[in-house]
C-alpha cells in the first residue's frame, strides 16, 4: 500500500516536472520593461464648457515582432488606437531601435466612458522611449500633443483645460506644443497659465519628443546632425550609375531617324529632352549625380524614345502590328532581365536594397508594358508612351543590377514575405492615423496617394511580388506621413520651422545609417533630389526629404542593425517572468494527472489479487486477528471490572 502511494507521489513529481519545463520553455515571456504616466483629455459639459480629465497610461515592451496593442477600461477611438502605433514606431526610430524585434502593450484606464483623439501620441512614444533606453520618467510630468513622424510635437486642442486637469492631478509640469494659436480658445491661456502656478504646476511649449523626452528623465539624448553628407562610397557609386545612363542616353538620342522633324509633337519631344540633358550637365558639375540621372530616366531618355517610336510607327503601313512586335520584344527582354535579377548574389544584407530598387524598377517596366498593350488597339500615341517608360525602367533595373556585388546571401523568400507583410501592416497604421488625424485632407493627392500604394501593396503581395509590394507600402508610408505632417502645416504659421524638422529628420537618419556601416542609396538620393526645389517649391522639398526618411529607415533595417550602436542604457535588458496563470495551471494539472494515475495503478493491483484470490485470504487473516484482538480486549475488562467490585 506504501509502495502504492509513493509511486503516485512519485509521477505527480514527473508530470509537474514536464510540465514545468514545457511552459518555461514554450510560454516564457520576455519583459523589457514598463512604465506608466498620466495622459489628460477633456470633456463637454451640459453647458457646453469643456473640462479636463486625467487616465493612467500604462506600457509594458516585451520582445516580439514589432507589433502595438492597445487597450482600455473604457472604449477607445480608432484614431488613438492608430496613434499609438504611429507612436511605437517613431520611439523606435528616435532612439535607434529596431521595432520588429519588439512588442508594444499600452492600456489606459480613465473614468471617461470613451477616449478617443490623437492627442496622447507624444505621451505614448515617450513612454516607449523611456522603456528602450532604460531611464525611467518623472511621475509628475505630463503632457499633451500628437507624435510626428519627423519627431516634432504635433497641434492638439484644448490645452488650457487639460494643462487645469494636470495641475489637479498633482502635476509639477506640463508640457504642450509650440505654436498654439495666440488667440484660439483651443490655446494655453494666460489665465489657466496662472490657475496652473497657483497650484505648483508649471506649463513649457515643446516642439520635439527629444526635448519632451529630456523634460521627462532628465536625460537629452537628441543627436548631433552632420548638415554635410559625405559619403564616398554613395557618391562614386552614383557617379558610375549617372555615366551608364549617360552613355545609354546618347545611344537613343543617335538611334533617332532624324534630329529634327515635320511633327511638331515629335520635335517637341526631342527638344524638351535637349533642355534637359543641359540641366543634367549643370546638376554633374555640382556632383549631384543620382538627380542628373533621374533627370535621364524620368525626362530625357522617356522622351527620346517616345519620340523615336512615334518616328517608327509614322513610317509603318500596320501601325498596330508594329506596336504589337515592339511590345512582345520588350516583354522578352522583361524575362530575361528578370532571371538575371532574382538571381542570388548578394555578398551581405547592406546591399540588399540596390537587389530590391532593381526588381522595383522591373516591376515598373511590367506594369508600364500592360498599359501599353492595353492600349495599343485603340490609343497608339499613348501605347508608344507607356512603351517608352517600360524601356527605360527596364534598363534601370539592369544599372542597378551592375552595381551589386557577387557573392551568396541567405535572404529567403520567406524574408522577403515578411518584410512585405511587416510594411504592409505599418502602411496600414499610418494611412488609418492620417485618414483620422486630418479628415479634411481625404481628397488630397498625398491622401488619395497613399491608399493607391496601399492597394496596389496588397495586390503585389497577394500575387507573390513581395519585393514589389514592400516598395509600394514604403510609397504609401511616405503618403501618410505627409498627410500627418500638412496638419501640422496647416494649424501652425511657422511653416519654416516646420520644413526644417522634416529636413532634420531626413538628416538625422542618413547619419544614423551611415554611422551604423549602411549606404543608404535611396535615401540619400531622396534627400539630394530634395534639396533642389529648397528655394523653388516647399511642398516638394518636404515630400521628398520625407520619402528620404521613409527609405533610409528601410534600408538601415535591411542589414539587419539598428541605426547606430547604442549606449549601454540603450540596449533594453529582457526579464524573464515564468509564472503567470498559465503556468500555475500547469503545475496543478500535473498533481492530479499524477495522484490519478497513481490510484489507477493502486485499483488495477487490487483487480489483480481479487482475482488470483489472493486478496481473500488476506482479508480473512485480518478479520481473525481483528476478532481475536476484541475477545482478548473484553476478557481484559471483564477482569478489570471484577476486581474494581
């Protein structure tokens, strides 16, 4: 019987032993760190006055995949929850993270009955900011306004009653955006600036999560900017790239039948592309070699072909069989490029991106052919048009192919799907937050933009042209931020001051990548082509030095590395918590699988001696030791009671 019990005590022991080591194994979760502070929102009275309400903001970052979640005790609006996404992702960038390597949970608990509004998206990357570098935040800052994609603090309303509810609370200081209207009711007035010092709190504008960052710790970590982008790799390749477009734009310019012609729609061409290959000399001779062959893919050498085909198919008794031949001809040399360009030979993740522009631009030239045979029945002027652009995407493609080094890489197509899945989910995100944050905007052209990218991202993943797709959400991305970013713009007067942020950012990140071992080609090519409408046009200056930052972030997190290598602070510490409910469940499912296995085998012994008989005699032998052990009790006492008489 004694056996008994200890065998079942024995496999209770086992099976909480396995499943002990299957839950910290499996189920263990690794904690970076938490954080929490007050966030302030504001509701409409009866009356229609506005009064402000404070939450508990909470954060906990575990190691994941890049993912934010967000709950609440009470509901919460879609736009916060797109903030807190766009927000995660910004700290990431701010303090040179990788954010695919980790998970964002925030939870805030209010009295409110709904929260909704952008207005905590700075309080929320500072809290991630916080976490990732390890110095903790001041429990009596709080603060209001939206996160930037560029980093800078965006416009939120009602501050005077959110900074009154901060000084309720018990706040020492409040932090809002700079250039809140002077005379919006939205403001910081100058009467809840005194309610507010009158209760110990005091109130100072920012204009960036470094320096709300700073205000909160204690600690400035905003980095130094180098205004002077040096880069002889980047610049000697870019050289070589221009040369080949070069050589390849006097070859089309030589192929034309004749430099001069009686169609004036074709001289037109042909003298447009002369303007612009002089504007390509002038733009070498200052060194800006990636913009010179823009110039040549984008204008020139487009409208060089287009005119020489017009030129053919002038000459043509069939005009649509001969469009027809150029378009299978093109589609031929589509797929033979393209073998060449999937081809693997990489010799390490940095040069990952020149692989990537190269399948992009081939891509291109597909789609540019498609429209072209689309309209070759009916449109050929157009069909020659488009057939032009498919020509010149494609021999793009096979520039950048040149450049790429030889070698193996082991970047699967299982990479290049969940880099893709990855975009499209960050696309995603910000498209929901700029949709919500500026509803004004919805028939933009960056706003109408930035869907059409999405959609086409969906599709190209959908069909398996991962590599396309991550270059389409990349162009939605960028869409989104300048959406975000107008708002700003269009709420605050101070437009310069804006633009330079965007610039800033831009900066900030070619820095970050180059001080990391990454060329980011793309990204400073951006940046470069940006920098030439500095004095002409101020909505394309910022919307190519945000596609700067856009693609300079994807190219960094290529090679797999952050930004840069970060301080000892700055590298997140993981905690492994093995208990939680689950594993307490498992330790008690391993108690009674082992007692209950246990008194299983016990009952089967049992089974065994009834049946060999063994069992009865053994309970006869009790019963008689039990009967004799009562007749010699009662003689006892019948003794003991006589004697007492």
């Amino acid at each position: 019987m004694y056996k008994n019990i200890v065998v079942s005590v024995i496999l209770a022991i086992a099976f909480i032993g396995l499943f002990g080591l299957h839950i910290s194994g499996a189920a263990t979760i690794q904690q970076v760190g938490s954080t929490s502070l007050y966030i302030f929102g504001v509701s409409t009275q009866p009356n229609g006055s506005v009064i402000g309400v404070p939450a508990k903001l909470s954060l906990v970052v575990t190691q994941g995949s890049g993912k934010v979640f967000l709950g609440s005790t009470p509901l919460t609006g879609t736009d916060t929850q797109a903030q807190a996404v766009v927000s995660a992702l910004v700290a990431c960038e701010l303090v040179n993270v990788n954010c695919d390597n980790y998970n964002f949970y925030y939870y805030i608990q209010s009295e409110s009955p709904q929260i909704s509004g952008p207005s905590a998206g700075a309080a929320f990357a500072v809290a991630a900011m916080s976490i990732l570098t390890g110095h903790p935040l001041n429990p009596k800052v709080a603060m209001t306004g939206t996160a930037n994609p560029d980093g800078s603090i965006g416009l939120v309303g009602d501050v005077a009653a959110k900074s009154e509810a901060a000084a309720n609370q018990g706040m020492t200081l409040f932090l809002y955006p700079v250039g809140e209207p002077p005379l919006s009711s939205d403001n910081m007035t100058q009467q809840a600036i005194e309610y507010d010092a009158a209760h110990g709190m005091a109130t100072v504008p920012v204009d960036s999560l470094y320096l709300a960052y700073q205000y909160f710790t204690g600690y400035n970590i905003t980095p130094e900017l180098n205004y002077n982008i040096t880069t002889p790799f980047y610049n000697k390749l870019m050289q070589n790239t221009y040369q080949e477009f070069n050589v390849y734009q006097q070859t089309v310019y030589d192929s034309l039948p004749s430099k001069t012609s009686s169609n004036s729609s074709i001289n037109s061409l042909i003298n447009s592309a002369l303007a612009t290959m002089q504007q390509e000399e002038v733009l070498v001779s200052q060194g800006n070699y990636y913009t010179a062959a823009s110039y040549i893919v984008n204008t020139s050498a487009t409208d060089l072909i287009y005119a020489r085909t017009l030129e053919e198919l002038n000459t043509q008794s069939d005009p649509v069989a001969y469009m027809d031949s150029l378009i299978a001809s093109e589609n031929a040399s589509i797929s033979q490029t393209y073998h060449s360009v999937t081809e693997d030979y990489l010799t390490n993740m940095s040069t990952l991106d020149l692989k990537f522009i190269a399948i992009d631009r081939l891509a291109q030239a597909s789609t540019f052919l498609d429209n072209a045979s689309s309209s070759a029945q009916s449109n050929i002027p157009t069909a020659a048009y488009f057939y032009a652009l498919s020509e010149v995407k494609r021999v793009s493609s096979i520039f950048w192919l040149s450049l790429l080094p030889r070698g193996d890489s082991n970047f699967s197509e299982a990479s290049y799907y969940n880099l893709s899945q990855y975009y499209l989910y960050k696309a995603s995100s910000y498209i929901n937050y700029a949709g919500l944050l500026n509803p004004n905007a919805a028939s933009s052209g960056a706003s109408t933009s930035m869907q059409d990218f999405f959609n086409k991202a969906q599709y190209r993943q959908e069909q398996g042209n991962y590599i396309s797709s991550i270059f389409d959400s990349l162009e939605s991305i960028a869409s989104a931020e300048l959406v975000i970013e107008e708002n700003s713009i269009v709420l605050n007067s101070s437009v310069p001051v804006i633009t330079n942020e965007i610039i800033d950012s831009a900066l900030r990140n070619i820095d970050r990548a180059e001080s990391a071992g990454v060329t980011p080609f793309l990204g400073i090519s951006y940046y470069q082509f940006g920098e030439n409408f500095a004095n002409t046009s101020t909505p394309l200056l910022i919307e190519y030095e945000s596609y700067s930052r856009v693609y300079t972030d994807f190219e960094a997190s290529l090679a797999n590395v952050s930004f840069v290598q970060s301080p000892a602070l700055f590298q997140p510490i993981s905690t492994t918590l093995p208990f939680n409910s689950e594993y307490i469940l498992y330790l008690l499912l391993g108690v009674v699988l082992g007692i209950a296995i246990g008194g299983f085998i016990y009952e089967y012994k049992l089974f065994k001696m009834v049946k060999k008989g063994r069992l009865g005699k053994n309970i006869k032998i009790v019963v008689t030791q039990n009967k004799s052990i009562k007749r010699k009790n009662r003689r006892t006492v019948h003794r003991k009671s006589k004697a007492r008489r």
